[in-house]
C-alpha cells in the first residue's frame, strides 16, 4: 500500500456521511498534526508504510529511510528495554499499548519517547494496521531526573540525602558481601561558626567535611541531619571497625580554612556493626545512640553502640518526654541558698535555684535535668516559668529574710541562666 494509499484508507473508513474527505487533504492534516504519526502494516516484519513530516523533524528519519521497514530500527541496539516485549505481545493480541520507550534519532542521540499503538482496520473487518502516536517526552524525562536527583541528593554538599543513603544501606545489606559498618559524625558547636562567623562559612565547614568524606572510599555518604553525616563500610572484621573510624577521624581533623577564619573542628563520632540483612534505619538509630555518647564526653571521643547505649538513649527520651510535662504542669520549685559575708558571717542575700519536682521521684537536682533541658530547648521554658514566679518570690521572701537578718541587703536578686540559650532571667526588689 502506498504512502497516499493508507491516509486515502483511513479517510474512507473514517468517513460518517455520504462525502468523503479528500485523501490529499487527509494526508495534509497528518503532516500539519505536532504528534508523530506512523503507521505500520499488519503483515510479516509489520513495515512502516505512512509517516508524517513531524516523525521526521523529530528521528532524522524521512520516507525514503523509514517506509518499508519494521520501526523497530528506532530503538537501535537498545532492544533489552521490557516496553518492547509489552509492544510485542499488545501487537500479537491485535491490542492498543501505550509505553514509554528510548528510541535513536539519525544521528544517534537519544530521545525518549511516549508510544501509543492502537489496530485499525482499512476493510472494515478484522485490523489491517497499526497506529502509532508518537510523543518526545525527553524535556520531562530531564525535569524528572533532575528532581530524583534533588531528592537523591543533598544540595549543599552532593552527598546522598537520608532517603536515599537508607536505600543504599539496603541494597548493601541484601547483596549480602559482608558486615555493614555505619559511623555518624556530628559537627562539634557548629552553631557557633554559624553564629561567629555567618552561614556562609557553616556552609563552607559542611562542604569541605563532605569532601573529605567522600575522599574516603566508604560504600556510601550521606548528610543526614543539619551538622549530622553518615558513613558506610564493609567490614569483612569486626575488629576492621576501630582503624575505619580512626581513617575517618583523622581526615576529618586538619584545619578548616573559610571565609574569613582558618578553624579547628571537633567531632564527636558514634558507630555500629551491623551483620547481614540488618535494617537500615535501625542501624542509622543505633549509630546515632552511639554519637550521642560521644557528644556526652568531654573530648567527643568516638563510642561504639551497645546495649546500655540503647538503654541510656530509651531513658533519655523518656526523661525528656517528662521534662515536656513537667513544663507544661509548672512542676518545679525554688531552694535558697543563702550568700554570706566571709568577713562577718553575716547573711548578704540569698539566691533561688531551680528543683524539680517530679512527681513519683521527688526532688531532682539541677545535674539530673538542666543539661539535658539545654540539649533540647526546655531550658528557655523553664526560665520563662521562672519569671513571675521569682518577681512573686522576691517580693514575698524580703520581709522573712530581713526580720531573720536585719543587716540584709535591700537588694535580693535570684536567676536562671542559660549559657547555652544565651538567656539570663533576673529579679531584683
């Protein structure tokens, strides 16, 4: 059938009353058509017997090259797609299929391509042809890569978002090699570069421990909080973890040279050992349970997870969870510690300190919760608490003090302080 022949056919079987649209002006609005058209003839090797003008500006490929032939050419040597295998059977099924499929042009670039075949029949019988619609999709196939991409990786450092260092820690788990060994390094008081020397340099610091990191061959890197990486390894030995984390540390610890400062950082490190088919966000938790003991000592020494880590990390979210209530109730109350003169012995004043008030264990000294009241935040709403209630305090408290020490200064102040949260609450009467 010739090239005319077939929009000469489909006109004819298209046509609902009596007239008939002309086949030259059928073929007309296929070639002025944006989509692709092809189509294809239901016989053996199915060769290509119509192709409009936007199939050509598209593959290269005009009438000469392509009728004739099965479109298959198109796909090239890239035959291993599983589209063409649903194309295959649709087509043995005189069926319509639609897929989404890499296809050649000419010139042998790529381009991605929506397909949708449907069987038509030019006898009015059983089908005779096949229709292709053809669209180039490879702007939205870019704009997809580019937001998988965004999504695969942190944009400030290029290393693998928490996502998607949790799918690769999987895809290491199941392949089964070896043990997994997954460290997580915490930027020491990085809000101090920030605050000290602008978010400019915060973001140089992160960029520059992403680099190392990746210098390192570890399996996978991955930022996984805001000053938080992670690190994976095989291990074929247990006793393999100890020198990693000492690679790790030592390329993390020369200077760091930013925008306007040359620092030394500090890290404080935590790290498990998984063994096969370990899941992946627990290993990442119980590293975490370990970094936790590092940020805990006094030179962030690195700390391997073991059960008392998870134990400790389980009462602590517990213990903050009480906080949070206790703040919420007001469950906290003053002592006072009086301030004497050396010289005299006599009472200067006194200070009111914070307790806590816990409801089923009593009184808690301040090393029981301040600390982790400054980790979390609750320090603030504690001093917040503390504002009316010390103004009520020093107030009441005056007239006792001064009738038990007549020489007691007029002036009574009591505080909470945070030198973390930079916040100082003071009354003074």
């Amino acid at each position: 059938m010739a090239h005319s022949d077939v929009t000469s056919a489909v006109s004819e079987g298209a046509a609902a009353g009596p007239t008939a649209l002309p086949s030259g002006l059928a073929e007309r609005i296929l070639d002025l058509a944006p989509i692709r058209v092809l189509v294809a003839e239901l016989r053996e090797g199915e060769p290509l017997v119509y192709i409009n003008e936007a199939f050509e500006a598209i593959t290269g490929y005009g009438p000469a090259d392509a009728l004739g032939r099965n479109c298959r050419y198109l796909q090239g040597s890239d035959r291993l797609q599983p589209q063409i295998k649903e194309l295959r059977e649709a087509i043995l099924r005189r069926e319509a299929a639609s897929v989404r499929i890499r296809n050649y042009r000419k010139d042998g670039r790529l381009f991605w391509n929506a397909l949708h075949l449907a069987p038509v029949s030019a006898s009015g019988t059983g089908p005779t042809h096949y229709v292709g619609l053809m669209q180039d999709v490879a702007a939205l196939k870019e704009t997809t890569a580019r937001l998988e991409e965004a999504v695969r990786f942190d944009r400030l450092t290029g290393v693998l978002s928490r996502d998607a260092l949790l799918d690769q820690i999987t895809q290491l788990s199941a392949d089964g090699l070896a043990r997994l060994l997954v460290i997580k390094v915490d930027i020491a008081r990085f809000h101090d570069i920030n605050s000290g020397f602008g978010h400019d340099s915060g973001d140089a610091l992160l960029k520059q421990v992403a680099e190392r990191l990746r210098g390192l061959s570890a399996e996978a890197v991955g930022r996984v909080g805001g000053n938080d990486f992670a690190i994976v390894y095989r291990i074929a030995r247990y006793e393999d973890a100890d020198a990693t984390v000492a690679k790790v540390a030592a390329a993390l610890s020369p200077r760091y040279v930013l925008p306007g400062a040359v620092v030394s950082v500090r890290f404080a490190i935590g790290f498990v050992i998984g063994e096969l088919g370990s899941d992946p966000l627990m290993l990442l938790r119980r590293a975490g349970a370990a970094l936790h003991e590092s940020r805990s000592t006094p030179l962030r020494e690195a700390r391997s997870f073991d059960n008392d880590s998870a134990e400790r990390s389980k009462k602590r979210i517990r213990l903050v969870n009480e906080l949070q209530l206790a703040v919420s109730n007001g469950d906290f109350v003053f002592d006072y510690q009086p301030k004497v003169e050396l010289a005299t012995g006599n009472w200067a004043g006194a200070e009111a300190l914070v307790r806590w008030e816990h409801p089923l264990f009593g009184l808690q000294m301040p090393d029981r919760f301040v600390e982790l009241a400054e980790d979390t935040g609750l320090i603030v709403d504690i001093g917040a608490w503390g504002g009316p209630c010390g103004r009520h305090i020093c107030v009441a408290a005056k007239p006792r003090l001064h009738k038990a020490a007549a020489h007691l200064r007029k002036r009574l102040g009591c505080g909470i302080f945070s030198s973390r949260h930079d916040t100082l609450h003071r009354w003074d009467s």
